[in-house]
C-alpha cells in the first residue's frame, strides 16, 4: 500500500513539474489561456444566469443595442470567427447564431463555440503565437496577423462583451459571476 501511495505522490510530483515548467517555457501563451479560460466561464455562468424572460431585454430604448440574447450569440459568432482563423479552418460557425431568441439554443451555440476555440487556446505556445498569420477582418479585407494577436483581440472582445452582460445582470438585480462572493470575502452588491 505503502509503495502505492509513493508512486502516486511521484505521479502527481511530476505532473506538477510538468506544468510548470510548461508555464515557464510558454509563458504568454499560458497566461493568454488562463485569462480566456476564466473569462469564458464567467461569460458562460453569466449566460446560464440570467432568466430565459430577459434575453430579449435591451438596457435601453435604442432597437440597434444587442439585447441579452443577442450579446451572448455574438461572443460565439466572434469565437467562431476569431479562433477558426487562429488554427488554419474554415469557419465551422452554423449561420446567423444573433437570430437565435431561445436560451437554450443561444447556451448550446456558446458552448460549442467555446468548444472550438479551446482547441485553439490549447495548442497556443509562445512560438506558435508569434507565427504570422493570414486573417480576413469582418470587412472582408485580407491582413496578416500574429496568431497570438488574433486570440488576444478574441479574449478581450469577450471579455468585452462580458462588461456589457453584466449591465444587463445588474439590471434585474443579479450578480455577475466575478462578483459572486468567494471564500470569506463580503458579496459586491
């Protein structure tokens, strides 16, 4: 029993060594994916949060504002975009993903979306995130990029688009999932 609590300790040891030494090696690109990763879970819970009656509510009288809905299927529609470009694909996007009005269809395309750019995030190392690469912007005009730099533009218009979710939670006097309360600390209200 005893040399199988050893070899997992050495197991799980190693493990550790491993990544960390995969954080020192890469360290830009393992940053970049912890920060998408913490933003996607916070844009996910925050979706999954808000009730399905407020997904069509804009934060304001003006019909060109995204409502809720419309907000998180456009996250996805940028995922799609941004992260199909990053690997070398072809879009795998189903279409117009801001036309989709229920709260289950709307989760399902975020999810997958998410999915899909994991991979790409994954795959990220400091050297292939400085590899030039050929994008088409929304425009439909060609430009190179580094790869890095086009799953940077991603997270930050995520976490973006997050900013502006939150207005909506905190119309319906909701908490954002970065806000929630954590271990000891007193709730943001």
């Amino acid at each position: 029993m005893s040399k199988l609590i050893s070899r997992a300790l050495n197991l799980s040891a190693l493990v550790v060594l491993a990544v960390s030494a995969s954080a020192q090696d890469n360290p830009m690109s393992t940053w970049l994916r912890n920060a998408y990763t913490n933003n996607k879970n916070n844009i996910i819970r925050t979706a999954e949060k808000m009730p399905e009656e407020f997904y069509g509510m804009r934060p304001g009288d003006q019909q060109e504002v995204r409502t809720f809905g419309q907000q998180v299927a456009h996250v996805a529609t940028f995922n799609y975009l941004w992260c199909s470009q990053a690997k070398g694909e072809k879009n795998p996007s189903p279409g117009n993903l801001e036309k989709l009005t229920s709260k289950a269809d709307i989760l399902k395309v975020l999810n997958d979306a998410f999915s899909y750019c994991d991979t790409a995030y994954a795959a990220l190392t400091d050297a292939s995130g400085a590899e030039t690469i050929d994008i088409t912007q929304e425009s439909g005009r060609q430009t190179k990029s580094l790869r890095m730099g086009l799953l940077t533009l991603n997270y930050g218009h995520n976490n973006e688009i997050y900013g502006s979710m939150v207005v909506y939670l905190r119309m319906k006097n909701l908490v954002p999932p970065a806000s929630e309360p954590r271990g000891g600390r007193a709730a943001k209200k």
